[in-house]
C-alpha cells in the first residue's frame, strides 16, 4: 500500500513509518514538527537524543535500503492538505498529527484552545482533503480510551445496544473525557463518523490505551532512528515517570490514592494493530472503532510492578503518595473491551516480559540525562500552569542517582 503517517516525527508516528516501510509499503512521512517547539516551550526534552526528520530518513535508507518519503506538512492549513492527499494518492492514512498532553490542554484557555484548533480542525481538513481527492482512501485515525472516561459499566468497543422505552437501537457509547486534550478526541471521533455517513467515507478510530516500551525493532536498528521517550509532567506517561525517578533515587509518586486504572500496551503492539488495521480497512461509509490495549492495570499496581523490579535486584524504591493534580475519580470500576485487534491477529506482549528489558534498561542507559525537576506535577485541573508553562526552576534540593538495574538483570 502507500501509506501516509502524519505526526511521523512523534513517538509513536516515527516507528509506524518504519515498521510499514520495513514491510514493503510505500511510506509518506509528514510532520510539521511543533511538538520540538512545545519542548522548548515546557522547558521538557526526551531522556533518548532524538536526530532530525532529514537525519532519520537519511539513516533508514542507509540501514534498510527502502526509501521513506519526508514531507513538512502543518495540516491546519486545508490547501497544504489537500495537495499533499491530492499528490501521494494513498491507500491508507494513519492519523498521529495531534496535540495528544491532556496537562498541556489543561495549562490555560489558549493552550485549550491551540489544542482544539490543532486537533479538531487538522481532522476536519483532512476529512476534507480525503473527500476531494481520495475519498476511497482507509483513514486509520488515533483515538484515546480517554475519551470513554470511567463509566460505572463495560465499556464496549465504539457502539452500545440500548433499550429504551420499549425500543432497541445500536449507539456511539457515551463518552466521558477528562480534559480539554481528550474532548478535541471525542470531536474527532463525531466529526469522522459524520464524513463516514455522510460522504460514504471509511475509517478506523483506534482508542488507544497508555503506551510504553522504549521502541520498536526498527527504531534499534541504530541510534538515529530511536524515537523520543518522555518521562515529564506534561508529556510523560506514568509508568516512563515511575521508572525514571526509581533509576535515580526519587520517591515513585503516586497522583492521590493511585487506584486510577486505564488499559495499557507495549509501543511494538501499537505498531502491529495499527498495521492491522490499514491491512483490512472499513467499508465505504463505516466508521469501525478498536479499542487498542491489551492489559489493565492501577495507577498504585504499575508503582508497586517498578518497585518490584528493582528489589528484585536488591534496590530498594519507596512510594509516595501526592494531591491529585487531576479531576478524576481515583477508585473507579474498570473493565473495557478489547477484542478486535485479537480477532484480527495481534498477539500482545506483556508488560511482565517487557518492563525491565525495554523500559528500565533504557533507562538506566541514559539516566544521566533525567532532570528530576521534570518530576513534579506543574499543573492543576482546576486552576491551570498558571497562564503558562514556562521551563521548571532548577532546584537546589539534590537527588542521589540510586544503584543501576543493568537491562538484563
């Protein structure tokens, strides 16, 4: 297939690009590389050195021999979107191109709404694009299980039966978002199903869980195609946050009583189901939603799976507990569906297999890099960053680098 990735320079849009390359696709790589700019804006970087788009492209035709084709692209701009879909004529497009921090959204009112803008009306472009000039093409668009927030029931795969008043029907199931980051998600989600609808339109909203895992097999292949890994407040997943304040020593810091369960999945499975589905697109006019996660666990049971890692090798990790930054309810049942990107053929991995191998042996690698003042939540959901988010105050308060994990024990 040819294939455009947008948001290619991201963590998880660079090794799509170089996983679909690596299997025979014609790649088109595009990016209008404003998440760099939001590095320096947050005073935040990624714990791996990361090279240039030109840098990575250059390199993986060194290393691999297949050519991946870069393109700057800022997709609020519906002319740039339309003549890059109009030009490449793909099969397939895997949607990354998003602000996707739910504390950025929260910092301000302009930083809620540069993310709505950037988010919701890139998409409303793209959908545009798609239905000018490559309207059987298969959109494969990023969602977020976030946008389900935590019902008091299962949560299905996209649509729920209900009966009402003597009547049954098949609806969107109800969304719940947390912040201003997962609701420009939910306006995704009702804008592509409307384009599927209306325009005859096909696609596939991938509700994706939290993802780890330090890369893919083909982001190892040299360091030059290493893709980022965030461990900060605005950025960071909290299982990267846990693992780099145990490399260096610092308490594991747990946002309130750390009951906050959510699905979970290895980076190298989010790269397969996205394959997955480009390789069996939609119908005309479907709108088909996966939920993209294959295990589920606590905010205090991912602490305790860290904690356990390293005492294995005699080093202790103590837990400590902070005030939620978030507005979130912190015990909760939990218990989403995830069945179709099994039935269509992924075979997950672990996070047991892949936590200390693949996260804490990078690490341990580079934690001379880690800023512990990157730790500390800077903002609050009910008051903001403060108007902005400048870089973080050094401070004087020293944290031992703690004994080293080597990656294979």
């Amino acid at each position: 297939m040819r294939v455009v990735v947008l948001g290619a320079d991201g963590y998880l849009g660079w090794p799509t690009a170089l996983h679909l390359s690596a299997r025979g696709h014609e790649v088109v790589a595009a990016d209008s590389l404003i998440r760099r700019r939001w590095d320096v804006l947050c005073g935040t970087e990624s714990l791996v050195p990361i090279a240039s788009m030109k840098r990575r492209v250059e390199r993986w035709k060194q290393v691999s021999g297949k050519q991946i084709v870069w393109e700057k692209l800022d997709l609020t701009s519906l002319p740039d979107a339309t003549a890059l879909i109009a030009q490449y004529q793909p099969d397939a497009v895997v949607h990354f191109a998003e602000q996707r921090s739910a504390p950025y959204s929260m910092i301000s009112g302009p930083h809620a709404v540069e993310t709505q803008v950037n988010n919701v009306v890139g998409t409303l472009n793209l959908l545009f694009a798609l239905r000018e000039s490559a309207p059987d093409c298969h959109l494969v668009k990023l969602g977020t299980m976030g946008e389900y927030g935590t019902p008091n029931i299962d949560i299905e795969e996209g649509y729920i039966e209900i009966e009402h008043n003597g009547r049954k029907d098949r609806l969107p199931y109800p969304k719940q978002p947390g912040s201003f980051y997962h609701l420009s998600k939910v306006h995704d989600s009702h804008n592509i199903m409307f384009t599927c609808r209306a325009w005859g339109l096909r696609a596939t909203d991938l509700n994706q869980g939290v993802v780890y895992g330090s890369g893919t097999d083909e982001t190892d292949m040299h360091s030059e195609l290493r893709t980022r890994f965030d461990y900060d407040d605005i950025w960071g997943t909290v299982l990267n946050r846990f693992c780099a304040q145990a490399a260096v020593g610092h308490p594991l810091t747990v946002y309130g009583k750390g009951g906050q369960t959510r699905g979970l999945l290895d980076i190298r499975d989010t790269v397969r189901c996205v394959e997955l589905a480009a390789l069996n697109p939609s119908d005309r006019g479907e709108f088909r939603v996966f939920n993209q996660f294959t295990e589920q666990f606590s905010v205090e049971q991912l602490a305790d799976r860290v904690r356990a890692a390293r005492r294995a090798h005699g080093l202790e990790t103590s837990i400590d507990h902070l005030p939620n930054p978030r507005t979130e309810m912190e015990t909760h049942y939990y218990n989403a569906k995830h069945q179709r990107l099994l039935d269509l053929g992924l075979v997950p991995h672990s996070l047991q297999d892949s936590l200390i191998d693949r996260v804490i042996g990078l690490v341990e690698r580079y934690k001379k890099r880690i800023k512990p003042e990157l730790f500390a939540p800077r903002v609050d959901w009910r008051f903001g960053g403060g108007g902005k988010i400048a870089a973080p105050p050094k401070r004087s308060l020293h944290v031992a680098t703690a004994p080293s994990i080597s990656a294979r024990g």
